[in-house]
C-alpha cells in the first residue's frame, strides 16, 4: 500500500520549495548581475573573527618571551577549535605545534621576494605600517613606545603601533581536508630597527562546522524566522482547506452509507464552497429519488394485499369444490399466492423500515427478552440454538425491528447450517456499544458476496432455489431495521468454517 501524504504537507513543502528557488534566483542574479562572490559573504564574519584574534595574539607577542610563544597560540586552540602556527616571511615556523605546509600555503606564507607589502610612512590607523624610527635614529627608545623596567615593549597611546592584521589567503587542500587562513602579523625584535612581518596560519579541519569561523545560529534564527513567518502566511488558508475537505470527505462517506439527509454548510465562497453547494444538490435530488422509490415500493407492495386476500379467499372456496384431481392443482396454486402474500409482507416491512427510519422512536429494549421470543418462534426441533445473553443487558432500539432482526439472521442460520452444529446467540458491551453475535457452523458465504447478500433481492447461488433460499430479502431487513435503530451489522467468515453475523446498538443508560 502507497504511503499517504496529507495535502497540508505537500503545501508546506511546496511553500519552503518555492522559498528555497526564489533563494537561489536570487543569489543567481546578484552573482550576473554585481559580481558579487556569496561565499565571501558566508565567510566574512569568520575571517573577521580570524583577525580580532590574529591582532589579539599579535599584541600579546612583543610583551611574552620567545620560548613561551607556543603556549600562547595553544591557549587558543580550545576556543577557535583551530591550530595557530607562526610563520616568518621566509616560511620558516617560529611558533605553535609542528606543521607541514601544503606548497600552496608555502608560496602564500614567503613573501621574501619583491617589495614589501606595506610601505612605510602611512599612518598606522589607516591599516598600513609605519616607520619605527625617527630623526634618523634608530634606537628602540625612539621608536613610538617604550621599554619598560623589566624589558617589555609597550607601545606609545599616542602612535599605536599594532596596525590591524590583514587577510593573506584561504586555501583548501585535500586528502585529508584542510582549510587554511593566514593573517599578516607584525614581530617585534628588539635588536631590529623595524618590526618584522610574519604570518599566523590557522589551520582549520572544516570551516563549516566550526562555530568560531562559522557560526551557524545567526543562519539558524534566520531561517525560524522564515519557517514561522511561512507558517502564519500559510497555515490560516491550510486549515481552512484541509477542514472543509474533510468536512467534504466525512459528508460523502456518510451519503455513500445511505444518509442522504447530510448537509455542508455553505460558509465558504470559493471553489470548496461550490462544491459543497453541488454535494448538497446531489444528497436532496437522491432523497427525493430514493424516497420516491421506496414509498412506490410501498403503494405497490400495500395496493398488493388487497387482492392476494381476495384470491386467498377465492382459492379456499374453490379447493371445498374442486373434485378428483383439481384439488393438485388448487394446491399449486394456493401455494405460489401464499408465496406472493410472503414476498409482499416483507417488501411492506422493508420499505416501512427505510422510509420512517429517521422518524424511527427508539426505547430501552431487554435483549434477553427478545432473544427468548426469537427463540420461540424460530427454533425448532430439527436445529439446536443456544443463547448467552445477561438477562440485565439493555438496548437502545425499537422494540418490533430489533425482534424482526435477530429472527431473520436466525432463522437464515437454522435453514443453512441447522445440521451443523450448534447454533450460537450471545452479546457483550464494550464501550457504550452492545455487540450481538449469531454463530453458526455452515459452508459460509463466498468472501466476494459478504456485503452483497444485505442488498434487496441478492441471494447467493446456494439459495437460488425455493426449496433452500428465500426472495433476497431476509438480510436487507435486517440491515434497514438495525439501521433505523441506529445501529450496524455485518458479517465474516469463521475459520475453518461458519458464518458470524454482528449485530451493533447503542447501549440504553440507566
């Protein structure tokens, strides 16, 4: 069996579909259109990241002894999830745990070749470097910052030194995977007449689940923010639709099962709303042909009675005159009207059943009593019925359509399975509902005719003769009265043989 999905569903997918294309357009056009790289603006907060720590440790290096320079970058580690190596500009390591560089790190680490990156003599606030020496001196003490008592640098408040480190590069390389970020650095010594440039290489196992270069929560809030704005825009008119359509589905099922007196309401003023205006149109014009049948069912079989009595009565005084042979005959023929007054009897009960079944008054029932009259009447001694039934359990039912019920299913019971055993009535409440069951012991019913034998007229092709079968209405009865009632019946095969018949009412509350 296919797996079902609710219409709800395919419409909020299909939404965060059509969010999800728009997203991409988008990112489509400004890409033609401004030349504009997305990525960069993925990583960019990352990178930035990358330099506020990158400055952070290059302030620190000046005022911390070289050969504690490792346990510097270390005690970064934990907080970046990344390691930190220093590099000079001729690629050779000064610091942090022992590496080594892919060659196309290498080549972005030396930059010994070619003029200096950042020439001297531009303001350090402006990003760039600026000379350590001035008036042509070239002792530190000259330099815009000081040495302190114990030999640490410390740079002047008026001329900060420390211009902001830059980007170098970021590189990814395979086998295994690694995303490395470099940041220009200056190195103070203090035997140089001028800082030094250096590069701390961060080496990342994956940029994209680290939250120190990227963090996902800002990406995480934004898209909450457009599932729950999705959400208010699309579930107001998914409710909606999904509400009337199984308002639409339950109405159907119900008229399918007969109750043709179900109604939609008519709030809605689109499409749903047409159909439901169609559906109430379809329900009226089948009552009126259904009720205009059963009650033409009605006149037929009650204008019918009038004239069977009379041939009865005709034939009763023709049998006290026939002589000889005639008798044979008048017997046929008495017999093939008392046939007829039979098959009326029951089309009356049945089109009374269905055309006052809304009107049908429905009071506390005894079932056990009940169960005594059926057995009366239809038991015999050529069949063995027996009965389970708690002498104190009530239904809510009316009383001459219940009794008509059971005698029908047993009486259906005792001609097919008579001889084969037992015969058993019994009932158990579950839940508010009484469930009475009549058990037998015979071939069955083919599984294809389970539902087909409670039709008008229906007999299966074990009772299509007279002697064995009736007119195909005994269960139709029994389904219009249980009906009127209120209730349900149905029936299934027992294994490995038999026939149950369920019959559900409402139980009657004290």
């Amino acid at each position: 069996m296919k797996a079902r999905v609710s219409i709800s569903v395919k419409i909020m997918l299909l939404s965060f579909l059509n969010l999800l294309l728009l997203g991409l357009t988008f990112a489509i056009f400004v890409r033609v259109q401004y030349r504009l790289d997305l990525s960069s603006l993925l990583l960019s907060p990352g990178r930035d990241r990358v330099l506020a720590v990158s400055r952070l440790i290059a302030l620190q290096l000046p005022n911390t002894e070289r050969r504690d320079w490792d346990r510097l970058l270390a005690g970064y580690t934990s907080s970046t999830h990344a390691s930190a190596s220093l590099f000079d500009r001729h690629g050779i390591q000064m610091a942090g745990p022992p590496v080594t560089l892919p060659q196309t790190v290498v080549e972005k680490v030396r930059f010994d070749q070619g003029p200096h990156p950042r020439p001297p003599g531009i303001d350090p606030r402006d990003g760039a470097w600026q000379p350590l020496a001035e008036h042509g001196s070239h002792s530190m003490n000259s330099a815009p910052g000081s040495n302190l008592p114990d030999g640490r640098w410390q740079p002047s408040s008026d001329h900060p030194p420390l211009p902001p480190a830059f980007p170098a590069f970021l590189i990814r390389t395979s086998i295994p995977t690694r995303y490395w970020v470099g940041a220009r650095v200056p190195i103070f010594d203090r035997s140089a007449m001028r800082p030094d440039d250096a590069t701390l290489v961060w080496m990342f196992p994956s940029l994209w689940t680290n939250p120190f270069f990227f963090d996902y929560t800002p990406w995480l809030a934004a898209a909450l923010v457009v599932i729950l704005v999705s959400a208010a825009c699309w579930l107001p008119l998914i409710q909606g639709l999904t509400r009337s359509i199984s308002q639409l589905t339950a109405a159907t099922g119900a008229i399918a099962e007969g109750k043709l007196e179900t109604r939609l309401s008519l709030r809605r003023r689109d499409e749903l709303g047409q159909l439901s205006e169609a559906i109430n149109r379809m329900a009226e014009r089948l009552s009126d042909f259904v009720h205009g049948q059963r009650r033409f069912l009605s006149d037929v079989a009650h204008e019918l009675c009038s004239p069977i009595a009379r041939i009865q009565v005709s034939l009763g005084i023709l049998d006290q005159r026939a002589q000889g042979n005639q008798k044979e005959y008048v017997e046929g023929v008495q017999e093939e009207v008392e046939h007829m007054s039979g098959l009326v009897n029951e089309l009356l009960l049945f089109s009374r059943a269905q055309i006052n079944a809304a009107d049908t008054p429905l009071t506390h029932v005894n079932l056990a009593e009940i169960v005594r009259r059926v057995l009366n009447r239809e038991a015999g001694e050529s069949a063995h019925v027996e009965a389970h039934v708690d002498g104190r359990l009530e239904v809510l039912a009316q009383p001459e359509y219940l009794f008509r019920s059971l005698a029908n299913v047993v009486r259906n019971a005792i001609r097919y399975a008579g001889e084969c055993g037992p015969i058993v009535i019994s009932a158990q409440e579950k839940g508010g509902v009484v469930s009475i069951t009549v058990v037998d012991n015979g071939p069955g019913i083919p599984e294809a005719e389970l539902e087909a034998v409670f039709k008008p007229f229906y007999r299966p092709e074990l009772a299509r003769q007279r002697e064995t079968g009736g007119v195909g209405l005994g269960l139709a009865i029994v389904r219009t009265c249980i009906e009127a009632c209120d209730g349900i019946v149905k029936c299934h095969n027992r294994s490995p043989k038999g026939l149950e018949v369920e019959i559900k009412l409402p139980i009657a509350q004290p």
